[in-house]
C-alpha cells in the first residue's frame, strides 16, 4: 500500500522568497516520487521525479526537491518564488504494475505568489 | 500534434443526455488512465487500460463506460450522469513497464451535469 500526505492546502509566499511545499509518503517498496503542476484550466505535468541515484533532484523552472528516506519526505523546494509559479502542486507515489504505473497522489497544495 | 489531446475542452449535459469524452495520445505510449478530479477532492483514478486491456476499474459506477479501440484512443461513455459527477476528468498516458514512467496528461474536459 501506499500513500501521500502534502501538508498545507494553501502556501502563500512573497514574489522573491524561498517556497516550500511539504510531502511526505508511505510505501511498501523502495518509492518512484513525483512533482506535478497544474496551471488554472490545464491538466498536470511533471516538475520533477525521484527513481534511485541521487537524492536531490532538480526539475523544471528551478524547483527542486530531497529524498529523504529516513524522514519519509520529498519536499519541493525553489530559493526565489516568481509570480509564475502561482499553481497547483501535487506530489505522487508510483508503484509499477507490470505494464502501467499506480500512482497515488497528495491532495495537492495550491500556491500563492505575492507581488 | 503531440502530447495528449483531449475533447471536447468543456460539456454540459443533462442528467439523461449520452455524451462521450475522447482522448488521443502522440507518445507511442502503452497505457492510458481516467482520473476524476473534484474540488477539494484527491485525483481519484478511474480507469486504466494496458496494451487496449483494462486493468484497473476502480469502483466506478456503470454509468461510465470506457474504451479503448487502439493504443492511441481512449473514449469515456457517459449516460444518465448525475449532479455530483460534475467534475475535471483528466486522461493521462505512460510507458509502461516501470513506476519510474511519468504520467502524461491531457488537459481535461470540464463536465457540468444539470
């Protein structure tokens, strides 16, 4: 089994400061993770994804984000928010299913970009 | 085209109208997903289909009838819907073979059912 838990429903930063967005995770396996965004009447796309190798992984538009195993996290991270960045974020476990993916997915966190 | 197309963009239906959602995919992909997504809601998968074979049906009320001819194509049927099926139904596709294959998304068809 598993699960994602994204803390905070809403994150709401200055135009220039660090974002944060938390996730946290449970699985059964060793996990595939995910970042997804989604911009207003627009489906997901992916940020970034963690297989195995290094932990700290770097994805699109200077987003980043830490596997931290021990803590059971992979918190998405940005140093210098841009009004942008203004959109919806999910994180997602994926468990392969020999011919497709399983993803569970958080209830996402929408974020808030303030000139 | 690339990516994954999906129409019609947005559908407003009585609760007795049949209508029918498609999606295409330009990836080469193998398998193919319905999700649901409803406000304050988690994305709630609905359906998958591997190599044209469903695998996944997620307790999904048979007034939503899904298929899919080809690798490319993926239909949802949609007959005497009700008002709490108002929602974002997103279609999304991957490589299969590996959790670490991405989902790739439409951007959805936005239903409203009166």
């Amino acid at each position: 089994a598993q699960s994602v838990t994204q803390l905070g429903s809403h994150v709401s930063v200055s135009e220039g400061a660090l974002v944060l967005l938390r996730c946290n995770y449970s699985s059964s396996v060793p996990p595939y993770l995910f970042w997804y965004v989604q911009y207003p009447n627009q489906g997901l796309q992916l940020l970034l994804k963690y297989t195995t190798g290094a932990t700290l992984v770097k994805g699109i538009n200077g987003f980043e984000a830490e596997f931290k195993k021990s803590e059971t996290s992979f918190h998405l991270t940005k140093p210098s928010a841009h009004m942008s960045d203004a959109a919806e974020y999910f994180c997602a476990v994926s468990l392969p299913r020999g011919g497709y993916q399983k993803v569970t997915f958080g209830t996402g966190t929408k974020l808030q970009v303030i000139p | 085209e690339t990516g994954v197309t999906q129409t019609p963009r947005h559908l407003v239906m009585g609760m007795t109208n049949k209508k029918s959602l498609k999606c295409e995919q330009h990836l080469g992909h193998n398998a193919m997903y319905w999700y649901k997504q409803s406000a304050k809601k988690p994305l709630e998968l609905m359906f998958v289909y591997s190599l044209e074979e469903r695998v996944e049906n997620n307790s999904v009320p048979s007034r939503f009838s899904p298929e899919c001819p080809n690798s490319s194509h993926l239909f949802l049927h949609l007959h005497t819907l009700q008002p709490e099926d108002s929602a974002l139904y997103l279609c999304a596709s991957s490589q299969g073979g590996g959790g670490a294959s991405p989902l790739h998304f439409g951007n959805g068809t936005r239903l409203t059912v009166t």
